[in-house]
C-alpha cells in the first residue's frame, strides 16, 4: 500500500529538484526507464466458447519459453529511445536483428533479468547517446538492485545526468512507463499473438524471431499520446502530485475516501481523514524500523543538548559510528532536526565497536592485532583495526594498547566540546564515486572493498557476472554477422586448400605406391624370364648332347589326363586358351602346398593345378625323366564350380622320355588314382 507522507517527500524531492535545475517547463529532458518481461504465451483474456464440461480453456504454446526482458526509456515530450531485449543464457543464431526496431539492442545475462553491468552498458551506450544533447537532465528509475552502481553514479555525475529513484511499492503508481506504457504493450502483445493464432494455426516464434514480432508491437504501443498521458497521470507533467490514481493508496481495507485526499505539498495536513492516515503511516513506520540501525540510550548534557549515538551496519557488515546532537527546544516540538551530525573521533568509535563484540571476539582481534596477522573473511576487523591504529597514533602514551571505555558523561562533554576539531588522522581525499556523491565519508572507502573469494587452492575466483555485461547495437550485431561471415569464407577457403593439398599428395603417395609396384613386378618377370631361358638352354642342351653322343635310345610321347586347372580368375583371365601352349613349373615353396604347380603362359603365371593332380604331376617331376618341357592343352571351356575357387577347366600333359623310363613313370602315375598315362 502506497504511504500518504511517503507520497508528499516525493513530490516535495522532484519539485525541488525540477525547480533548482530549471526543468519544469523541459518535458524532452525528463525521461523514465523500466524494463518488463515480454510472454507471448499469456492467454489474451477474450472470451472464447468451449463445452460445458469444461472447466476450463487451454490455449496452445506459441513462443519459446525463455525469460526475454525489455528494457524501455521514454520522456515527457512523448518520445521514446530505441528499446533493448534482454535473452536469457545467451543471443540467438543468425541475424537475429534484421527485422527487429529501428537502432534496438540487444544484451544477454544468466537469468534474462537486468543486472548492475548490463544496466551501466545501457546508460552508457543507449540512453547517452540517443537523449537529448542539453543539460541537466533527470532520469527516473526504481530503487532496485540492478538500477544503483558506484559506475553508474560516477558517469551519471560526469555526464549532468540527475537519478532519481521512486519510492518503493510506489511504482505501480508513479512510474509512467507501468501506469500507462507497459500495460498497452501487454495489451498489444496479446491481440497480435491472438490475430497471428488465427492467421497460423501451427504458429511457433522462436527465440530468434522475437524481435520482428517485438517491433510492431512496440511501434503501436509506445505513441507519443500514450507516452504523455502516462507522465500526466503520475503528476510529473504537467506538474501535478493529485494527477495520481489515489485509490490505490488504501488497498488495505482503509475507509478513507480518495476524494478528500490532498497531496498538495503545505506544511500541514488539510483534513482530519488525511491526519488519520498520517498517524497510521507514522505507526506502521515506527513499527517497522530498519534493522541495520542501532541505537543507544540518548543522554542529556547540563547544557540541553542530548547527544544520540548510532551505530549503522552496511550491507557488507560494516560498523559506522554516527553521532547526532539535538537541542532541547528541537526535541519539544513533534519533528525531530537534526542540528549537527560530525565524524565519529577514533576512541569513540573504537569503543562503541568493541562494545557491539562478544568477549571471544574482541579477544580474536587483539591476539591479531598483536601478531599482526589478518582475520580472514571478516570486514568488521578492518575497521577495528584502522581505528586501534588511529587511537594509538593520536594517544600521548603509546604504550597503552588497552581499549577505551567510554561513560555516558564523557561522551556528552566529549560530543560537546569537541563538535567541530577533526582526527589527527585525516586520510587522503578520493575519487571513489560514493564519495563524490556524498553517500559515504573519506574514512570507509579503505574497508568499502568486496573481498576477493578464493578456492581452495589458493587461486582467486572470478565472481560471476565481472565483466560479462555486453550490450550490441543494430550496427554492432551486423558488423559482428559480417566478421563472422568473413571468418567463415576465410576458414572454408583454407579448408578447401588443405583438402587440395591432402588430395595432392595422396595422388603423389598412390602414383609413387604403382611406380614401385610395377617396378616390382617388372624385375620379378626379368628373374622368372631369366630362369625360363636358363631351363630352356639347359634342356637344349642336354637334347643336343644326346644327338651327338649317336645314342640309339627311343623316345616317347608320355599324356596325363585328366588334369583340372583352377584359380585363373586370379590372374586376370576366365579361362585357358585352346590354342596356346602352356607348360609347367613346380613350386615347392609356395606356403600353402609344397608340391604345388603352376601354370605358365611364357613368364606370365595364369593359373594352377588343383591339389591332388598338382601332387600326382609333382611326384612325376621329381623323377627328373623328362626330356621336353611338360606342356599343358586345356580339353574344353572353364566351368564354375565353387565361389572360392572360381573357374575350372580340364586339361591333359604332354612330355617327351626315353623309352625304357616308361615303366617307372607308369609306376608314379598309377598311385594316384585320378589320372592315367598314355605313352606313344
């Protein structure tokens, strides 16, 4: 529920603020900025007509269930800066941007939500470079997390650019972009997923195609109409605090009247029905006072200055002594000023540390101290330990390391007399932006730092999300489209010239493999010719010298049939020929059978003998009665038998011996019963 008082301090900031900076009557310099979640599977909330039975209607799925945030800026003139989509995990593939609106960006986080760096990427790179170019100008923004960064304080301050945060749970009431901007884009969005249902009935928008469908409903959603009356109705301008919707001030059952509500900014409330709401919001508020402050029992000097020591605990755990002096003339009326807030001097704030720490703690710290060593992990030791140096700097005995107790009587005399000398310890001034803002003092920057996390290795860890935040443009997206695209053609070219270079010398490895290949087979057919020329001659010989000697001895024609020649398929031939003359050659080293015979057209193998008539013919050889080469004539054409063997053809032998060998020859052959012999 929105606070009445909270409402008026509101008011009261940005009129002053407008008034100071001259702004008023300057709606192209008041801008507003807000993301929101873009769903276009929400149901559009027509009436549609189902069956009785039905208790309820489903509608069908069209988009990609990702979380995908849109990040708006519009000022009071009615104009509006190129938005930004925010995808969840990472960017979409291709040109993802083409189709989308004019000048967009893109980001991409974790979640698909805003966070501190992209939000600073986008003030950098979007909103200062497409707002207007005259200064100041004033940026409203809700209080969250993502929205307030010491680099966006410090850019802000360099660039004249004035952020001002709403109040919270008051956005819904004083943000343009969600009273009127964001709630006819959600309107929008479901008539144009209901008319594409309509159009398409398998329709599915990918994760890629979001930003086409996101730039028409962006182009008739965000009118310069809409845009105005939503800084009107939030009283910005024209300048109005009781332009806002009251009604929602008291969603809590509270019956007050919204009409007899007044929110102009006097000094007193106008009625009793708004004093009653302020004295509940003043109730609720005490009730729910911040934790993070604690508070001492204030005390009351001779002089009527009662002296208010706090102890404020930052978020990192962090302890800052405060010291507030008020009059008694000031606590007698029903506001409560502040007269005077002054840094706390380094005894005193060591004593209000040590006296916030338990015994075993304090003792943990002196014991550190002592042997000056570090207590890992906590930030509170730091500032202890910056002021036990300060206390010891500034005492006149050195020697006392003890810690300071501090009655209430000598806080007041010390808050008293001592209001406006300074520390002897002064530190150095800074340029941390905090600082130059006046959010903290010169003192705390030097504990103001977020330790390092560390594994346990030792090694330091990158936090998640340091320096991830990456925000593309239109022209940035197809610049990095083109580099890509010109990384691809140069890695496909290089491709292909190493694929040209392997092809290249594989043809060079196969063409020097068949080189020596044939050089192989070309010196085998020179050793087989040279053993046939060397039989032949031997053969000749042995002919001529049988002539010669005038020997008398006959000599017969021997015939061995049938013999079966098997394995031409081997050599590149289906067949013996009929007319050609083959002969024989035993091969006693071949691995498989010792008794093995080949046969021979000249030098050139082409077949073989199968085995058990290759042995009957070995066996014959081995006689060594031969006076001819054994010539072999194949009887009729080859005939497959078998798939391992592949053709076979018959064949008989024919060999020239002497006579009276006849008989031993005839002996060999008639052991082996699958041949005869005929002599002639």
């Amino acid at each position: 529920m929105g606070n009445v008082e909270t409402m008026r301090d509101y008011f009261k900031l940005l009129k002053s603020t407008l008034e100071t900076n001259d702004l008023k009557d300057k709606p192209e310099r008041l801008y507003n900025c807000d993301e929101a979640g873009l769903s276009l599977n929400k149901s559009s909330g027509q009436r549609v007509v189902v069956p009785k039975r039905f208790k309820h209607a489903h509608s069908i799925s069209i988009a990609t269930s990702e979380h995908i945030s849109v990040h708006c800026c519009v000022n009071a003139a009615g104009h509006s800066l190129p938005p930004m989509l925010i995808f969840s995990g990472g960017y979409p593939g291709g040109a993802y941007h083409k189709n989308g609106p004019i000048n967009a960006a893109y980001a991409t986080t974790d979640s698909g939500f805003m966070d501190k760096e992209t939000y600073f990427q986008w003030f950098e790179k979007v909103f200062l470079q497409h707002c207007v170019k005259e200064r100041p100008i004033m940026l409203l923004q809700d209080g969250a997390i993502s929205h307030i960064s010491p680099m966006l304080i410090d850019s802000a301050l360099k660039n004249d650019v004035i952020l001002l945060c709403l109040p919270s749970k008051t956005t819904h009431i004083l943000q343009p972009l969600d009273v009127a901007v964001y709630k006819n884009m959600k309107i929008e969005t479901a008539k144009q997923v209901s008319n594409a249902k309509m159009l398409k009935s398998d329709l599915w928008v990918s994760k890629k195609n979001v930003s086409s469908i996101f730039k028409v409903i962006f182009e008739r959603s965000f009118t310069m109409a809409c845009i105005t009356q939503g800084f009107k109705k939030c009283g910005i301008y024209p300048f109005d605090p009781n332009a806002i919707d009251k009604t929602l001030l008291f969603r809590g059952g509270n019956d007050v009247n919204a009409d007899d509500l007044d929110l102009s900014l006097n000094d007193e409330p106008t009625n009793e029905s708004e004093l009653s709401a302020i004295e509940d919001n003043t109730s609720s508020n005490t009730e729910n006072e911040p934790e993070h402050i604690v508070s001492a029992m204030p005390s009351t000097s001779n002089t009527g200055v009662t002296t208010v020591m706090d102890l404020e605990v930052g978020a990192d755990g962090i302890l800052s002594p405060i010291i507030h002096t008020t009059s008694e003339a000031t606590q007698s009326s029903n506001e409560i000023e502040l007269s005077s807030t002054t840094i706390c001097p380094p005894e005193l704030a060591l004593s209000a540390i040590e006296s916030a720490l338990t015994p075993r703690k304090k003792r943990k710290y002196e014991n550190a101290f002592s042997s000056n060593t570090m207590v890992k992990g906590d930030v509170v030791f730091h500032t202890w330990k910056n002021l036990k140096i300060s206390c010891t700097m500034s005492s006149s005995s050195s020697d006392s390391t003890l810690p300071i107790n501090v009655s209430n009587e000598s806080i007041n005399s010390m808050s008293s007399s001592s209001l406006n000398v300074q520390p002897s310890y002064c530190p150095e001034p800074s340029s941390h932006p905090l600082v130059k803002a006046g959010l903290i003092p010169d003192d705390l920057v030097s504990v103001l730092v977020v330790p390092k996390t560390k594994d346990v290795s030792g090694r330091t860890k990158r936090r998640k999300g340091d320096g991830k935040a990456r925000i593309l443009s239109t022209k940035e997206i197809q610049e990095e489209l083109d580099s890509k695209e010109k990384r691809k053609r140069k890695t496909e070219k290089n491709k292909l010239k190493r694929k040209e270079l392997r092809e290249k010398r594989k043809a060079e490895k196969i063409i020097e493999e068949e080189t020596k290949k044939a050089k192989q087979e070309q010196m085998k057919r020179l050793r087989e010719l040279k053993q046939i020329k060397s039989k032949t001659a031997k053969n000749e010989k042995q002919l001529k010298k049988s002539k010669t000697c005038g020997d008398d001895t006959k000599m017969k024609q021997f015939t061995i049939r049938p013999l079966l020649a098997v394995g031409m398929h081997h050599y590149g031939r289906r067949e013996l020929s009929v007319g050609s003359n083959y002969h024989l050659e035993a091969e006693p080293l071949n691995k498989y059978d010792s008794n093995a015979v080949a046969i021979y057209d000249g030098s050139r193998k082409v077949g073989n003998l199968k085995r058990e008539y290759a042995a009957a013919i070995s066996s014959v050889m081995k006689l060594n009665l031969a006076k001819s080469p054994y010539v072999i004539r194949p009887i009729e054409s080859s005939e497959v038998k078998s798939r391992k063997t592949g053709p076979q053809q018959l064949c008989h032998l024919t060999f020239k011996g002497e006579d009276n060998s006849e008989d031993e020859i005839r002996t060999v052959v008639k052991s082996h019963q699958c041949v005869s012999i005929i002599a002639s």
